[in-house]
C-alpha cells in the first residue's frame, strides 16, 4: 500500500522543530494558537511530556495514544483531546498522518 502524504500547499508551511525520531511537522501559525500537520514513520515514538491544551484528528494510520492513564488505539477519522498539563505519550503502529490544534501559540518553533 503507497503512503498517502501531505500536499505541497501544507508541505510549504514552516517546519517545525521536533526532537522526536520519524516525525515530521509542518506549522500554521495563529495569533494565538498552532496546527501543526504531522508525518510519522510507523514504529515511531513519543515519549511522555505534557504541555498546553491539544485537540487532534487522525488522517490516515493507526496510533496508540496513552493519555493520562488511558490507552486506546486512533485510526483514522477518530479525534482525541488532551487537557492542558495532562502527560501523554504515543506509539505509532503504521505511518500516520494527524492534524494537531495547539492552544499554545508557542508549542512548536520552526526552522
């Protein structure tokens, strides 16, 4: 199966700046929030951190998303949201594609 990726209109948004392996991101920058579009390789990783209030939606693969101390499996069309200050991490199953909405204007800074 061909991995579906983001079109050049997101792919020319600013890249973030990640320190997770196998992630890729692309930045829309709000006045008072971020979108960021994300690529992950499958089998990358996100380790536990916490930070401003996050809502996202999941394109296309299959993430497991541990928020807080429940786990659950995201395929694609599902949504999460994730509490200002709440620790949460990720494994990713097969190449994903999600959009994540960041009520922090900060979140990411890009290269």
């Amino acid at each position: 199966m061909t991995e579906i990726r983001f079109p050049e209109c997101i792919k020319n948004l600013a890249k973030a700046k990640l320190n997770f392996p196998g992630v890729t991101g692309w930045v829309s920058q709000g006045k008072n929030e971020q979108i960021v579009f994300f690529e992950i390789e499958a089998g990358g990783v996100v380790t536990p951190h916490s930070h401003g209030e996050q809502y996202g939606f999941v394109i296309d693969g299959e993430l497991e998303l541990t928020i807080g101390d429940d786990t659950r499996i995201y395929k694609k069309g599902d949504s999460y949201h994730i509490p200002e200050g709440v620790v949460h991490s990720g494994e990713v199953k097969t190449f994903v594609r999600v959009m994540d909405f960041f009520a922090d204007v900060e979140r990411y800074q890009t290269e």
